[in-house]
C-alpha cells in the first residue's frame, strides 16, 4: 500500500468521485470550486498510485494494484489519467448533446437547457446566462441555468436592452469575437456604476466572465456567456469547449425557428 494516507476531505471527495459523481455535484454538495475537486483529486490519484477511476474504485474497495516507479511518475500518471478521464467526459457530453438536439423536435427549452447544464460541468462555471439578440443592437436573457435568484429577477425585470459598448457584450457584439475577462470588478464600466455589471458583480456575484458570440453565417444570433465566482479566468482550452456549447445553441435556435415556420405554413395550409 502507498505510505501517504488520504486526508479526511481527500477520503470524500475519493469515495464520491470513484461511485460516480461529477466534479460538479461534488463542488456543490462541498461548497467548493470544482477545479478545487479536480485538484484534490490529483492528489488523491497521486497517493494511491492509480491511474483511472475504475482502478481508484478498485482500491478504495481494498482490491491490490500495480504501483508506479517512483513518486514523480506517479503525478505524471495521476494528471495524465485525469485528463483524458476529461476528455472522454466533454466527448460523451457533446454526443449526448448531439442527440438531444436530433430528437428535440424544436423544443428550444430542454436543448438549450442541457447545453447550459453540459457547459457549466465541463467548463467549471457556476451559472450562465443565453442572451438572444433583439432588434435594434437589443439583448435579451432568454435562457439561464445556476443564476442567483436576485441576478435572475433582475435580468427578467430588466427584459431587453440595448448593452453598453464597454460591457463584455457590448465589446462581442461589436467585434464578433469572444471576450474573456479576468476579473469583471477591476474594469472602468463596474467602477462607474454600468446596471449590467453591477448586477453580474453584485447580484450574481461574478468574478471572472466570458462572452462567447452565436453567429449564424454572419448573423449575430445571442451570446452565449459563462460566469465564475471565483477570480479565476477562463483557459483557452476551456474556451474552445464553450465556443462548441454556442454553436450547437445557435442550431438549436435555428431549428426551432425553422419549425415554428413550418408549422405556421402547416397550420396555414390546413385552415
């Protein structure tokens, strides 16, 4: 058996992880951050010299395992095994996706919900907010998923709105690119007393922020936006996956648009 012991958070978090919970519903039930689970878990990984979450299993459940060389083989394989445990995850995730939008029948509600759902786990998000774009440069909040209460009383009072050109999406739809921001209280637009801002900051507590843009050829279809409570900013890795999340919004979008125009000329040519 390997000399270091677990610790008693160490223990949990192991026991959970090996019977199936994510790093999500582990954060949540620990009131942690879910990249504090993932770090703890390469700890756990490291101390007990397994390299997949069946082998963690087995040897929570006293079964013998094959030990590394040495101690620094083991964190090489203890952080490699997480990583593609990982990969598979976001790999599963979008083909789950994937078959939820083939079969939703235009039902925008519960494709757009699980894609917010899928985005958060996988890009250790605590709440994100869909805006679609309104006439006249507006947006509007039309789906969330993890808001604070207050945060989504005041997006639901506020309705559609034209957004400050300094504000994250101010800046995305004006370029059409994606904007990360390390930590949304050190900007001028929160100094100043923006109301979007305020409210992300003081409602919803966000720290760190991204503004993904749903375009549809050149046209701007909403904003896909993800948020942290935390002052930890989003990696390039993990924008890459949420840019996934927005394009697959965008065709959920589109189909169901689509649909409710087909069903409209159905309708029309029935009557």
């Amino acid at each position: 058996m390997p000399e270091e012991r677990l610790t008693a958070r160490e223990e949990e978090i192991a026991q959970a992880y090996a019977s199936g919970e994510t790093y999500q519903q582990i954060a949540e039930r620990l009131c942690i951050a879910p990249s504090t689970v993932r770090t703890h878990l390469a700890s756990i990984y490291r101390k007990l010299e397994v390299s997949s979450k069946l082998a963690l299993h087995a040897q929570l459940s006293g079964s013998r395992h094959e030990a590394p060389a040495d101690s620094d083989q083991a964190a090489i394989i203890a952080d490699l095994a997480l990583s593609l445990e990982e990969a598979i995850g976001r790999e599963r995730a979008l083909s789950e996706v994937l078959r939820i939008i083939s079969g939703s029948d235009g039902e925008v509600e519960r494709v757009i919900a699980a894609l917010l759902g899928y985005a958060l786990r996988l890009c250790d998000a605590e709440f994100g907010v869909l805006f679609e774009s309104q006439p006249g440069g507006a947006f509007r909040a039309s789906h969330s998923r993890g808001l604070p209460p207050a945060f989504e009383a005041w997006l639901t009072e506020a309705g559609s709105f034209v957004p400050d050109p300094a504000t994250a999406i101010g800046r995305m739809a004006a370029s059409r690119e994606v904007v990360n921001i390390l930590d949304v209280r050190a900007e001028a637009v929160f100094r100043r007393a923006e109301p979007l801002r305020r409210a992300s900051v003081d409602l919803g507590g966000a720290r760190s922020f991204a503004a993904i843009p749903m375009l549809a050829g050149a046209r701007l279809v909403g904003a896909f936006t993800i948020y942290r409570q935390q002052l930890r900013p989003f990696d390039d890795k993990t924008l890459q996956l949420a840019q996934g999340f927005a394009g697959q919004s965008v065709i959920a979008l589109e189909n169901a648009r689509l649909m409710s125009a087909l069903r409209e000329r159905t309708g029309g040519l029935s009557s």
